[in-house]
C-alpha cells in the first residue's frame, strides 16, 4: 500500500546517504540515457553523442534521439553495447493509438533497441485511463517482445504523488519495461518525490501482480549529486542491488560532464547537448 506520509521521509533517508565520488560517478554513468532531442540536431552532432556515449570510466546505457537519426546512432555506436532510443506520441502524448503504434512500428524497422512513449496524461488526468492504456499496449505490441519500452509519464503535471502512483500502476499492468518520469520539455521534470511514487508502485506492481519494470529519473538531472540522490532513493525502496542498467536509467544531457569530472576526466564542458531540459 503506498503511503504518502512516508515520503519525506524516505527523502530525507536517501538524502543521508548519498556520497559524492567516483564510484557514485562510475555507477551513474553505467544508467545513463545520453539525450539529444533538439530541433536543430543533426547527423554530425548525433556521430558526436555517440562518440561521447563511449567514455574512458565505461560506456553509458544508450543514446535517445529523435527517430531520423536512429540509424545515425547504431551505426555510430557499432558493438559497443550501448542501445539506441527513441521517443515516439513526443512530446504532445496524444490518444492515437494506431499513430502511436505505426510510429513505434517504423522506430523498430528502423534500428532502435528502446522506445520511449509518451503516456496520454492529459486523458489519464481527465478520468480516461482506458485512453491511455490503450495507448500503452498499442505501443508494447508494437515494438514485440524484446524491445525494451519505456513510458513517460510527465510526471510535472501531476497534481499529487497517488496520481503519479496510479499513473505508474496503469503502464506497468499494460506492458512498461520502464516508467520514466519526464520529457525535458515541460517545467518540472523529475523530483525526488515523484521518484518515490513511481518506485513504490514498482515495488507493489512486482509483488502483488508478479511484474518486472524499471525506473527512468529524466528532466533537470545535472550534477553527481542529483544522480546519487535518485540512485539513494532507488536502494532505499527497491534494495541496494537493484539499480542496474536493467532496471534504472538517468536520462540525461549535461550530466555527463559531472560525473567524468569526478572521475578525474577533463572533458572541457564540452559534453553538453543542450538538449532542453534533460
């Protein structure tokens, strides 16, 4: 049962116990999404994320760009490892199934490893979360049984924390590998308390349905210390072995930089994608 007294709480708990430093570092890089979803991007700029994606601490989880340029990034990427993503019902998270599902149908013939969706908040906000699960599932069979498929809640325009427990609840009942909170376009991204929400209801959706699903910290992640506080929240909900790049991501833009700096890696500043919020 989730408990929305208990979250300061918990905050404060994984506030404690975050220690900025290179194994703090290392292990963020190891779940990170390197994010570059801008209007202008091109495919000398994404040949660049890729390149950036393969760091001399160890490589990131995947590289999330806009579907043009999915085959840009596995080429690029080669057999590194490191997936490729997309977005798809970006950024609007409309209510058309059968868009979303041939748009994820194209993304997969394409290239990419992991979509993205958008979930239909406003219809779930609205008293229709029959809209916005029809969405999900449209969009699970889409990308079959071995694409990895991340929704995105947008968590910012969520009016409490149950709603955003609820809202986790749905997609991972109809098919979320991932629920992730924002997508960088929108004011508030992800907060520690929306964090605690939607990992509460991947604790409960585990135990009480037998169903397996990640956590995806994504809109205003910017320092170590951001990162190590959402990976404390992780291990104080779900356990401190849990957050593996299976089961948790960052995603992320200007991060990087951060987390190489406290490996001892100059990188200049030159890793930021200025990729909106991300």
């Amino acid at each position: 049962m989730f408990d929305i007294k208990k979250i300061p709480e918990t905050i404060e708990l994984a506030e404690k116990s975050v220690v900025v430093n290179e194994e703090t570092a290392k292990r963020a890089i190891s779940v990170l999404d390197l994010t570059s979803l801008n209007d202008d991007d091109t495919i000398e700029t994404i040949e660049a994320l890729c390149a950036k994606a393969q760091t001399p601490v160890g490589n990131i989880a995947a590289v999330c760009v806009y579907a043009p340029f999915i085959e840009t990034s596995w080429k690029s990427l080669g057999q590194s490892g490191i997936k490729t993503a997309t977005v798809v019902n970006f950024p609007d998270g409309g209510q058309n199934a059968q868009r979303v599902a041939d748009e994820t149908a194209n993304a997969v013939a394409a290239g990419a490893d992991e979509i993205d969706v958008v979930l239909p908040y406003r219809a779930f906000l609205a008293g229709a979360p029959d809209r916005a699960a029809e969405v999900i599932t449209a969009t699970r069979q889409a990308c079959g049984p071995f694409i990895t498929l991340k929704v995105i809640l947008e968590s910012g325009a969520f009016p409490d924390a149950q709603t955003i427990y609820d809202a986790a609840r749905l997609a991972i009942t109809n098919g979320a590998n991932f629920v992730k909170t924002s997508t960088g376009k929108v004011p508030t991204g992800a907060t520690p308390q929306a964090a605690v929400a939607m990992l509460t209801a991947i604790r409960d959706a585990k135990a009480e349905q037998g169903l397996n699903c990640g956590f995806k910290a994504s809109g205003g992640v910017k320092t170590t210390n951001d990162a190590g506080l959402y990976l404390a929240i992780a291990d104080h909900v779900m356990g401190p072995d849990w957050a593996t790049p299976t089961t948790f991501r960052f995603g992320a833009s200007s991060v990087l930089s951060d987390l190489l700096a406290v490996c001892g890696v100059n990188t200049g500043g030159s890793l930021s994608t200025d990729a909106g919020n991300y």
